[in-house]
C-alpha cells in the first residue's frame, strides 16, 4: 500500500512539473510571438515614419514659416500664423478650394451610380461576353492620366479635333466648340473625362460587393412577384450598404487628389476657372517664383484638414450603420 502511496505522489509530481514546464512554455512562445510579429512589423514601421508621418509633420512645421524649399530654415524666416490669414484672403484659394470640391461631389456622383449599374449587369447571369465587357471597361484606368489628359486634348482640339470635326460633318453643329477654352465648360470637362478613366475600377469594387448578397434572396423576390427595382431597393442596396460606404470614402477622397489631368488639359485655364488645390499647391512651391513652399505647406495643411472631414464622415455613418446591421442581426435571431 505504501508502495502506491509513493507511486501516486511521484506521478502527481511529475505531472505538476510537466503542468509548470507546459505553462512556461506557453508564456515563453507568447513572448517569442511578440517579437516575431514586431520584428515583421518593423520595416512596415520604418517606411511608414519615413515617408508618411514625418513628411506631414514637416509640413505642418513648415506652414509657419515663409520658406522657399532651397535655403536653410531658420528663426528668421518664422511667421506664425501668416500664411493662414493670407490663405483666408486669397480670391484664388477660395475658387481652388470650391473647384476642388466641386470636383470631388461631382466627378463621384457621377462615377458611383454609374460603375454601380453596370456593375449589376456585368454580374447577371443572363449576360454573354462578361469577359470581354469587364476588360473594355477596365482598360481606360490602365492609361497613365498625362497619357489620357492628352488623348483628349487633340480629340476635344477646335480646330482639327476629331469630335468638333464629327459633329460639323453630321451637321449637328454650326461652329466648332472649344470645350477647354470655354470657362463655364473647362471644369465640367474634365470631371468627365476623369470619370471616363476611374470608372472601370470602382465597377470592380461593386462587382465584389455584390458577391455578398446571397442569390436565395433575389430567388424569393421573384417567387414573391418583386420586380428588378424593389430586388435593388430592398436586397441589394441594405446588403452592400457597409461597403457602399467605403467605396463612396474611397470615390471622394481620390477625387480631391485630382491633379495630372488638370496639369496635362487646361493648367487650370481658361484663367483660372480650372484651378484646384493640389495644382494651386503646386504652383505656389515650384512655379511662381520666388518659390513659397512655406505658403504652399500651409495649402497643404487644409487640404488634409478637408479629407480629414470626409473620413470622420465616413466613420460616423459607418458607426451607425453597424449598430443598424446589429439591431437587425438580433432582432432575426
């Protein structure tokens, strides 16, 4: 009996010591895990500190001063809040900021309803050729946008272009129309165009979105008589509604980055009627001299401070969306 006695003892041992040996084991393997994950991150880190975070506070630095990029910044140069109140004052800030948003509210008006609808079509299955319609309305955002800014300069051209001289040989019109010397039409124009080259791309982000809606759904509307228009209004939009969300983020924050195709169509002419911030930017750091990069920081600065409203616009419907999605989630278990 005593025998037993040990023998359990010595097992109970063991088994404590192998109980200790796992848990440090398991604690160690956390720790190691830890440092993997860090070291992995690192360069990510690096890179990001680099040439994100540290070129935005330099800008920031940078917009209190009146610096032009080349000489060495000193005291001297500060001028606290100066470039802010001759922002305020500037007529041509202003038009840049309204074009910009301008720009941004139109240009993804327009793309997202209609990236959205053939989005739709290209997904049905009733449709041939889905192939080929994906590649040709893809093919526009493969062109550099210099490349596609000129395309359209020499077809818009008044004089030898191949729209004015299509129209003027079908009689459709009397006189050439120069759609990019005309400072009501110029902006318009080349919200167009941009649309032309985006759309295919957001057609992708909407033909992944509308992978998630389940086609049991679309099923039951037809066996309950509903037509295409209440399956979109009542499937698919409540389904693709978080996502909707990020696509339209992702539409006018891109948007108001807009600036190649303004540089290679119209400089921001006529005048300045095609003037937007990141060309107003441009000109005020590396055009006009002498060169302002202490002014065109503090343009910079705004010009963030304006995405930055549209992302917490985003996030604040995307807050409320998700406790919809839940409210609805509890309410069907």
């Amino acid at each position: 009996m005593g025998k037993v006695i040990e023998s359990s003892r010595s097992l109970a041992a063991s088994a404590s010591a192998g109980g200790g040996k796992r848990v440090q084991t398991r604690v160690r393997g956390k720790g190691t895990t830890g440092f993997w994950i860090f070291l992995f991150l690192l360069p990510f880190l690096l890179f990001f500190g680099a040439f994100t975070l540290w070129p935005l506070l330099a800008t920031v630095v940078y917009s209190f001063f009146d610096w032009n990029g080349i000489d060495a910044l000193s005291a001297q140069n500060f001028v606290g809040l100066s470039n802010y109140l001759e922002l305020w004052h500037d007529p041509l800030f202003w038009q840049s900021f309204w074009n910009t948003l301008l720009f941004a509210l139109a240009n993804t008006a327009i793309k997202l309803p209609l990236s959205l609808f053939l989005a739709i079509i290209l997904t049905r299955k009733w449709l041939w050729f889905k192939r080929f319609f994906r590649t040709l309305f893809f093919v526009p955002i493969i062109l550099p946008v210099a490349l596609a800014g000129q395309i359209f300069t020499f077809l818009l051209n008044p004089s030898n272009g191949a729209l004015d001289s299509f129209l003027l040989g079908t009689g459709l019109i009397k006189q050439p129309i120069d759609l990019l010397g005309n400072g009501n039409t110029a902006l318009w124009t080349v919200i167009l165009i941009s649309v032309w080259q985006i759309f295919g791309q957001y057609m992708l982000y909407w033909m992944a979105a509308l992978q998630n809606v389940p086609e049991e759904l679309y099923e039951s509307a037809q066996i309950d008589r509903a037509n295409a228009w209440q399956q979109f209004v009542h499937i698919t939009l409540p389904t693709i509604a978080p996502m909707a969300i990020v696509i339209t983020l992702l539409g006018l924050v891109n948007s108001l980055h807009v600036f190649g195709i303004v540089v290679t169509m119209t400089s921001g002419g006529p005048g300045t009627s095609s003037y937007v911030l990141s060309y107003y930017i441009y000109e005020a750091a590396f055009q006009n001299l002498p060169f302002r990069y202490g002014y065109a920081s503090a343009t910079a600065v705004l010009f963030i401070l304006l995405a930055a409203i549209f992302v917490i616009i985003q996030w604040w419907l995307g807050r409320d969306n998700t406790q919809t999605t839940r409210q609805l989630a509890g309410g069907r278990a």
